[in-house]
C-alpha cells in the first residue's frame, strides 16, 4: 500500500466516525428530550389530580327537579278502534279553533271535540262515532252552523254510553 492509500483510509475513517459520533449524539439528545417532556408531563399531571376530599357545594331543590324530571310518567292511554269523526273547521289560527269550539260545545255539549295540530293547521273534529249511519245523522244537524263540515275516518276513542 502505498502512504497516499493510507492516508485517505485514514481521512475516511476519521470522517465516518465523525459523523456515526454526531448521529450517535443527536439522536442521544432526542431521546434525552423526550425522557424529559414524559417526566414534565407526568409530573404535571400528578400535580394537579384532585383530591379524594371534594365536596360538592349545591341546592337541594336540584335534587327534587332531577328526581321529578326522571319519573317516567306512563302516557294516557284510551282503548281506540277505528271510526268516525266530523272536521268541522282548520286554519292556522288558534283563536279562530277556540271559537269555533266553544260555538259547537255550547249547542252540543255530549259530543267531544279534539282539536290537532298538523303544521301549519290546527283541526277541529268531533265525535267518536262507530259507524257511517251515526255520524251522517249527526253531520246532517251541524251542516247549518258549519256547513264545511266532512267525514274523516280515523281512531277514535270508544264512544260513550249516555
């Protein structure tokens, strides 16, 4: 080998653990980094944990309000079958159905009456009737004060016996 060789052996050599030694430290202070951020981190997190002595500070009424809010309340329930009623009016005015409401309960006070909300419109419709014949001849005797007056089919609540 001639001493030119050598020499540049020697230089390669020399470079390549220059640089193994500034990957090996770099990569010695990224690990070192990290180590630290985990022990701030943690150490933080300890540090502000609660206590197992916290005592809540509250009203009593709330206790009252989540107890009634939660009572599950079972839902009215009528025995239905399929009837009869009379639509008497619709239109997107309440005060308008309440009028005519208390008009028709004043001349007919045994019939129901069910006022329905079906956007934008409220309905008034009354009866339970069971069959075709008994609500025509009822229709027949409304037809002067609410002549609009129609037939629709639908669940009704059993009818009352009177």
């Amino acid at each position: 080998m001639t001493i030119y060789n050598y020499k540049m052996i020697k230089i390669i050599k020399k470079k390549f653990s220059t640089k193994f030694i500034l990957i090996f430290t770099e990569l010695k202070f990224k690990i070192m980094n990290n180590l630290l951020l985990l022990v701030v981190f943690t150490n933080s997190l300890i540090s502000f944990s609660q206590n197992e002595n916290t005592e809540t500070i509250k009203d009593s009424r709330i206790d009252i309000l989540v107890k009634k809010q939660g009572a599950v309340i079972p839902p009215a329930t009528v025995p239905q079958i399929t009837g009869y009623r009379i639509q008497l009016f619709f239109d997107t005015d309440k005060k308008a159905i309440d009028e005519a409401r208390t008009k028709f309960t004043t001349k007919y006070p045994k019939i129901e009456t069910y006022v329905t909300f079906n956007a934008p419109n409220y309905f008034l419709k009354v009866g339970n009737f069971r069959t075709q014949m008994e609500v025509e001849k009822v229709k027949k005797s409304i037809d002067l004060d609410f002549p609009t007056n129609y037939i629709v089919k639908e669940l009704i609540n059993l009818p009352r016996i009177d």
